[in-house]
C-alpha cells in the first residue's frame, strides 16, 4: 500500500475488524508513495487491532519502509497485530512478524491490549517485532503494553513513553540500560552536538544506523479529523494522552549491546561511549584537530579565524583543550599557549 498525500482511517464499531484488516497467513507492505512522505493517520475503538487481525484472529505480517504513520486507539486489541483471544494463547497462535523499516510510526494506545502485540486476553500471541530503521514512537496508557512478544531492534531511532499502569514491553524491560541517547541541543546527560540539528545521519561502528529527524507527538482531544490530529514539532510541547504535564524530546534513542563500547558519528561528530557500572553509557566526543604546529585546532583543514577565536578562548581559560588541540597552536613548541601563538596562527593565515 502507497501513501500519496494525507490519509484518514477510523474503525469505530466496538466488535468487529480495524481500519485494516490483516489476518494471520496475509501480508501487507506500507509505504510513503512516490516521494515517501504520504501520510496515514489512523483511529480504532475496536475489539480488534487497527492494522491486523479481527475479534478473536491473530494478525498478519506486516512491513512498514517509509511514509508518516500515526494511529490512536483505545479497547482491548492492539493497534497493530491481532487479538486471538484465550484459546489462541493456550495452544500457541502468533501473531504474524511486524517489521519497521523505514518512516516515521507515532502509536497512542489508550487500552488494555499492546501497542504492537496481542490483545488483553491473548498477551502470549504477540509475534516478533523487528525495528530495523525508521523514528519509532510508543505512548502507552492505562494497562497496556508498547511492544508484545520479542523486540529485536537493530536500527533506527526508538522512543517509548508509559503512563498510568502501562508497560514497556510485556517480556523485558532491560532494553532501557541498552540505549543510547543522541541529543539534539545540548543535554548533561546525552551526547553534546556542536550545533542544533532537526536531521541526522548517524553511523554506529562505522555502520549506517539512522537517517532521519526527530521525534514528533500528535494528540486528539475530540473528534477524529485529519485536522485535530495536531502534530508537534520538536521544540514545542506535546500532550501526553492522560492530559496533564508538558514535554520536551530532542534526543534520539538507539539500541547497542552493552557489553563493549560503539563509536558513534553523528552529523559528522564522532563519539566514544562507554558502558559504565549503572548500566548506562559514558560518553566522550572525539575532537579532530590538525597536525602539530599547523594552526588548526578545530581540525577542518583549514585555518581560518575561527581557529584563532578557538585559541583565544583557551588562552583565557574558556575552554580547556585536548592534548591534539594543543599541539596543533602550539606554534612555537615552548609547550604553552600564549599570545604569541596567536600572532604565529595569524601569520599562517595572511602566508606570512
């Protein structure tokens, strides 16, 4: 299915099918259209999910490559997958595999069944969901669950919220000491860009890992509108869906093993992170610099002013360098930074 332009679908009736209806054994692909930026803004109040399966059927495999896919709902079945029921559980039904590929998938579920998953009476028939790419973003409420069955998440960018009695995952919450956060501003404890950035392109061990922006929040406080469905940006605020508390997200989440350390390049930035005793992550951003003596001590290689702004600064103790940083304005290798330095970097400047 091919999204061109911006889509609506609802699924009102209590007992019967979602907005999609994908049973067990059927597949269905979803994309952004001919320039991938179609859109698809989903609501179910249903018993079944709002892309899957019906009232008691599992649900069918489903692969999402790139588009903006938002979907809201409420009642016991999910918003993607299937609720088999009781009996289903009992004898082993699964839902087929949902894969993430791609895109940007926002889902508010409002219910006791999962976010991406089973039902509330048929928790064990999740599938697998593979989140491979994409801006993936879960909101739960109530006493549901954002993700079913097993989660293996090997890219793309993953931000789950829970309120109420929600969960994480039905099966393990130690993903959290797994993720790493890349913010966007400057934060104490994630990783400190240079410069703001709405898009990234980040490579984890030297391997493409995420293309894309940041997370974004939608809400629907009333009736069901292309409309009302408000999309925030990432520096506004966002309503959560129990209706109290103003939120701020300019961070990206990903997934790394943490039994060893990843160097990350985000923007071009290269990182260190480190995992540490608590179960999260160190982090130590790579400074380039140019070769000793040459001058450049922003490492872009060039020497311009702002090398000599950089020296300046660290002269008067405004900013502390790294050993690299030194040694590339240390012009007249007596071992310190002084003006005379500067006047050296000022020469190489004008080819004096």
């Amino acid at each position: 299915m091919s999204l061109e332009g911006t889509n609506l679908l609802e699924a009102t009736s209590y007992t019967t099918y979602g907005f999609i209806h994908l049973p067990k054994g059927t597949a269905l692909t979803i994309d952004g259209g001919s320039d991938g930026d179609g859109v698809l803004y989903g609501y179910k109040y249903s018993q079944g999910a709002g892309i899957g399966g019906g009232t008691n059927e599992a649900g069918g495999a489903l692969t999402i490559e790139s588009g903006h896919i938002f979907i809201k709902g409420s009642k016991t079945g999910p918003l993607i997958g299937g609720d088999a029921g009781m009996t289903a559980s009992t004898v082993g039904i699964k839902n087929d595999d949902v894969t993430i590929a791609g895109g940007e998938v926002v889902l508010i579920n409002k219910a006791t069944g999962q976010g991406i998953g089973g039902g509330n009476k048929s928790a064990d028939c999740a599938g697998t969901v593979y989140i491979t790419g994409g801006n993936v973003t879960t909101i739960t409420d109530f006493t549901g669950a954002a993700i079913g069955g097993d989660l293996i998440w090997t890219g793309g960018s993953f931000k789950m919220i829970k309120t109420g009695n929600a969960i994480w995952q039905d099966r393990t919450t130690s993903y959290q000491s797994r993720v790493a956060v890349v913010g966007a501003m400057r934060f104490d404890t994630a990783v400190r860009l240079l410069e703001k950035a709405d898009y990234f392109e980040v490579y984890v061990d030297d391997e493409l890992y995420y293309t894309g922006g940041l997370h974004r929040y939608y809400y629907n406080e009333s009736s069901v509108t292309a409309e009302n469905f408000a999309i925030a940006t990432p520096e506004s605020t966002y309503n959560t869906i129990h209706g109290s508390g103003s939120y701020y997200d300019t961070n990206l989440y990903f997934m790394l093993s943490h039994d060893s350390a990843h160097t990350l390049v985000v923007n071009g930035e290269k990182f260190i992170v480190t995992p540490n005793a608590t179960g999260g992550w160190d982090y130590e951003r790579v400074v380039p610099t140019g070769e000793p003596g040459s001058g450049d001590i922003d490492g872009d290689g060039l020497v311009t002013m702002s090398d000599i702004t950089q020296l300046v600064r660290v002269i008067l103790e405004l900013d502390a360098p790294t050993d690299g940083q030194t040694l590339a304005v240390d012009m007249d290798d007596d071992g310190r930074l002084t003006m005379a330095d500067v006047v050296l970097v000022i020469h190489k400047l004008l080819g004096i």
